[in-house]
C-alpha cells in the first residue's frame, strides 16, 4: 500500500492513481455493518489484479492526512493518465482537494463504498463530486473495480468526460 513498490501493469499502461483518504486503513473492522469486511489490502489486490489483466497500471495509496493526498493528485498530473478517490470524510468538506483535482484536470471518479445518499444528511454535501467525471456509491469495494473499468474506457477515449465547473 502507500505506494511503494511496483505499479503492476505493461510499460505502455496507462498509469491510474487508487487514492484513499482518511480512515479507509480501518476497513474490515471498522463499522463492518456499514463498510463491510474487505480490507483495504483486499481493495488493493483487487484493483492490482484488474489493473493487470485490462492494461492498467495502479498506483494504490492511502493517507489519513489531508495535505498528502493533495500532493500525490499533483504529482499525478506528471505521469498518470486518471485518478480513481475515494476521499473518505474529505468528500464532504475538503474544498482544498476539490481544488487539487481541478488544478490537474485529470479524469477522475470518485467512490464511496457505503451509499452516502442513505445516510447522515452531512454525508450529502459533496463539493468533490462537482469535479469528477463520475462519482459511484454504495456498491462496497466493487465500486473500485467499475471506477477502473469506466477510468479504462475514457482514457481510451470511448467514454465522455464530463465539463469540470
Ligand atoms: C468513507 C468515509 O470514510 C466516510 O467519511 C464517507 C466513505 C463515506 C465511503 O463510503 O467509502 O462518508
């Protein structure tokens, strides 16, 4: 995890960033009834293992603090070709990583695995949603794996992305 080691993938893979915000370490015993048992070592391998056999290659990190995973979206902008995030609690307050994701115009999803919208009202405000090219919730770790697929699709070039405001 944290991004070190090999990124997987063909030297001519598309690079896609796998960013985790805050608390997402805790998966597989934090509040399993709402985020499930997969582990984020889970969510990576299987992000690793859908990298590999479509032609991607996965950068996959995790940080509970806000100014790191601002950094790693502007690196991104120097070598991958979108950005899959899931910003935790940060989805709902953090103007500063909208900003870093418009800044670098990358495509990028954002996931949720719970369903945001059937839960706290506070989990309904989403300035990072207005940035992104799609946003998918509720869906538990498999929302990774659709973020990949539809990530796959528009950096070939077969998918609209959307107008960022
Ligand atoms: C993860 C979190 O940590 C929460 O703060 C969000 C999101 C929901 C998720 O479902 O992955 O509200």
């Amino acid at each position: 995890m944290s991004g070190k080691g090999s990124r997987g993938g063909r030297p001519s893979s598309p690079i896609v960033l796998v960013l985790n915000g805050p608390n997402l370490n805790l998966l597989g015993t934090r509040e399993p009834e709402i985020y499930g048992r997969e582990t984020l070592a889970d969510i990576e391998s299987a992000c690793r293992r859908h990298g590999l056999a479509h032609g991607m290659a996965i950068e996959f990190r995790q940080s509970n603090h806000e100014g790191q995973l601002i950094d790693w979206i502007h690196e991104a902008r120097t070598h991958a070709a979108g950005i899959v995030v899931n910003p935790g609690g940060y989805g709902h307050t953090s103007v500063a990583i909208r900003d870093a994701l418009a800044a670098v115009a990358l495509p990028a999803i954002e996931v949720h695995i719970s369903n945001i919208f059937a839960r706290e009202p506070f989990r309904h405000h989403n300035p990072i949603s207005a940035v992104a090219t799609g946003v998918i919730c509720g869906l538990g770790g498999q929302g990774y794996i659709l973020a990949l697929d539809a990530m796959r699709a528009i950096v070939a070039g077969k998918a609209p992305t959307a107008k960022r405001s």
